[in-house]
C-alpha cells in the first residue's frame, strides 16, 4: 500500500495546487450544471439528445507533450497527480459530455478479502507496457468440494488511513477545492466473470448442460458473496450514492429525479438509494432460457435490493428482451457492438435508456478510418430515431496504435452526431 507522508515537499505540493487550481476553474463552468442536466433528462427517460462518454481508455498510448507526464516525487502525491492530470487530459482532448466535480473526491481506505480464491492463469502479450492481456485460464472449480474454495469476505474500513489520506488532502489544495471523502459508489456485480476464471470458459459452458446442479449451486455461491460483501459496507457505513457523475454499470453517469427517492443520511446510504447492475457477458452465444436459468434467476436477490438497475456489458442483449422484462427496477440496457441495431431499437427502445457501445477495434487498425466510424455512429442514431433515450459509450479501448489524436476525432465527430439528432 501506498504510504501517506506527513506533509508533502514544496514541489510536490505547488504541482497539486496548480492542478487542483484548473480543475476548480473547470468545475465551476456552467457547462457542467448543463451537462449534469442532460444526463438527468436522459436518465429519466426524458433525454433531449443522445449523451456521450468515453472511458477504459490506454492511457499508456496517450502522453503528448508530456500533459501526462507525473512530476512528483512522493507516491501519494503521483496518485493524486495521476488522477487529476487524466482528468484535465480528458477534459482538453476528448470530454464528450464527462462532468467535473466542484470537489476533490478521495476515496475511503477499504479492504476486502474478497472470495477467497484467484484466478490461476497464464497470460500473454503483445505490448508490455498494456494492461490488456490474453488470458488461459486454469481450471479451479470441477466439482461440490471445490466450491469450499469460495469463502465470504471480509471486510474492514481503515479510518485512520483514510483520515489521514483526507487532512493531507485538505492541507495541501483543500483551500482551492474542496476535498471530499468518498464511499464506495460504483459496486462492480458480474458474478459470471468470475466463474469462468474459476473454471475456465469453454468448461464453464460444457458444465451448464453436463452438469447444471453443480452450476446453480456454483452461481448461487458467488451471489451470496457477493451480498455479503454488500451487507458489510451497507453496515459499515461506506456506501456512497451514485445519481451523480459516478459511472453506472457500463454506462455512464447516473444522474437522475429518480434517486434516492427518500430523505438521505450521508452516513447510512443503503442500496434502495442507489443504482446497481449485473450482467452475464460471457452469455453472448447463450440462448435466453440458459441465460435466465444460469444468471438472471440468481441475480433477482441481489437486484431487488437496488432502487434502479443497470444490466448488460458486451453480451448482445436484442434478443433476450424476455428475460430482461423481469428484472426489478430495470433503467438501462446495454447495447453491445454485437448487437442486430434494428432488433435492439425495436425490441428494447422506448422501455429502457439505450447504452450503445461503439465497436472500439476501429481505432487499432493499421490505417484510422473516420469515416467509417461516423457511418457506425450515424447508423444506429438514426436507427434510434427520436423515441429512443441513449447513450454512447467509448470503452473497452485496448489500442490507438499510439496516436491519440484517434480517439480525440471520435469524440468530436460522436458531438456533432448527436447534436444533429437532438430534439
């Protein structure tokens, strides 16, 4: 872990300053009061255009001119640089509709033991500087005995770190933004991507038809950890609403009239009061039956707790609008790159916030096409048409080919798309 120093050198700390001094003149810019509206509108099912963001972005590929280039010396302090200089990078090159806060938010110090068990895997690559890697994984989880291998977690606030972490915050650019402490906001539910890391995935989808009881009580295992991890930080007080600019699921912001829905105590957030999310992206080949079966029945417990839900990642959903009708509070869908467009806007549009994910393989290519890549996104708007409420969303980007002036005209071309478009 990271250590927290007293106080920062002189150096260390004029860098943060000039930082935070940007990112406060930014927040305070009437295009953020804006944009938090649209999100809202878009949200509540009332958009006035389609909403843009890009996230998962290589930022390994990224530097020009040195704008990401970490200059401080203490390791607290480049964590804090880091964050604020992707922050302002994005802001200059590539915001779409990204939002700044008027505050600093520093996350709580929280750990959590997790499952109990890891993934066992060989990797390899193509670019050692990419976190992006191809993966094989060996199998962990064959039978009932196995299934001991998966312990409920544990988890544990550290206070005084945290409080630490937060004067030192204060004391260094407190008195030019604001600083914040900050629960955990975006809960990350996909207990199927954790499965297939246990069992391997060409074994995971044999074991659903060769053995399906073992599979229940394998899914259902996850899920309840996964409650129980939820139970902990709902007790412990280190929740945080998310009907802000804090992602939602794969989407974006989760702004919305609809959260939290009662009067709020900042120091007891309960899940009633949030967005949650699910998805099952490793069904992309899963007839919808299976799908419901092995996943969406198990989620319910888990869903049922949320005041509004996201579901879906890179599985094409078009075809599964069945299953997707029975899940509680259900807000937004995603719509994959492998989705039939038609099919999802006529099957899923009008019921739910349509979060479109443009296919990210455009921009590693030897050759940049833009003109390709505005016919993908002028293609589903106007499928959409004007009764669809969506989002945009650029993420899963492994690769620019190191030119990130690619990604700087996506998202200039995806603004004058959806400008064109708006209501």
């Amino acid at each position: 872990m990271t250590p927290c120093p007293a106080k920062l050198i002189t150096d260390d700390r004029e860098n943060l300053r000039r930082l935070a001094s940007r990112w406060a003149e930014i927040a305070a810019l009437p295009a953020q009061r804006e944009k938090a509206a649209l999100w809202q509108r878009l949200n509540d099912q009332e958009s006035v255009r389609p909403m843009v963001w890009i996230n998962e972005i290589p930022w390994h590929e990224m530097n020009v001119d040195d704008e990401l280039t970490l200059r401080c010396d203490d390791p607290w302090a480049r964590e804090q640089e880091q964050k604020m200089r992707r922050l302002l990078y994005q802001w200059d090159h590539l915001p779409g509709d990204m939002i700044i806060s008027d505050y600093y938010p520093l996350p709580l110090v929280i750990h959590s033991t997790r499952f109990g068990i890891q993934e066992a895997v060989d990797v390899a690559r193509t670019d050692e500087s990419n976190n992006i890697v191809s993966r094989h994984f060996n199998v962990q989880i064959a039978s009932f005995a196995d299934l001991e291998k998966i312990r409920p977690p544990v988890v544990t606030y550290d206070h005084e770190r945290s409080e630490t972490h937060y004067q030192l915050a204060v004391d260094t650019f407190g008195d030019i933004l604001p600083v914040r402490k900050q629960g955990r906001a975006h809960i990350w539910y996909t207990p199927w991507d954790n499965i297939i890391r246990w069992t391997g995935v060409e074994e995971a989808m044999l074991m659903m038809v060769d053995d399906p009881d073992l599979v229940h009580a394998l899914v259902d295992r996850v899920v309840q950890v996964y409650m129980d991890e939820l139970d902990q930080l709902e007790q412990q007080h280190l929740l945080a609403l998310n009907d802000n600019n804090v992602r939602i699921g794969s989407g974006g912001y989760g702004y919305t009239n609809a959260l939290p829905g009662e009067p709020v105590d900042p120091g007891q957030v309960r899940p009633a009061q949030m967005w949650g999310c699910s998805n099952a992206q490793i069904f992309s080949e899963v007839s919808p039956a299976f799908q419901w079966e092995f996943a969406v029945q198990h989620d319910l417990p888990w869903m049922r707790r949320w005041g509004l839900n996201y579901y879906g990642c890179c599985e094409p959903l078009d075809g599964k609008a069945e299953i997707l009708a029975r899940i509680p509070n259900l807000r937004k869908v995603s719509v994959s790159p492998w989705c039939q467009v038609a099919r999802a806007v006529e099957r899923l549009g009008g019921q739910y916030v349509l979060s479109r994910k443009p296919n990210p393989a455009i921009f590693a290519e030897d050759e940049w096409h833009p003109e390709r890549a505005r016919r993908d996104l002028r293609a589903f708007l106007d499928e959409a048409g004007s009764d669809c409420d969506v989002e945009i969303i650029m993420k899963d980007i492994s690769t620019v080919r190191y030119q990130p002036q690619r990604l700087w005209q996506w998202e200039r071309m995806a603004m004058e798309e959806v400008e064109r478009v708006a209501k």
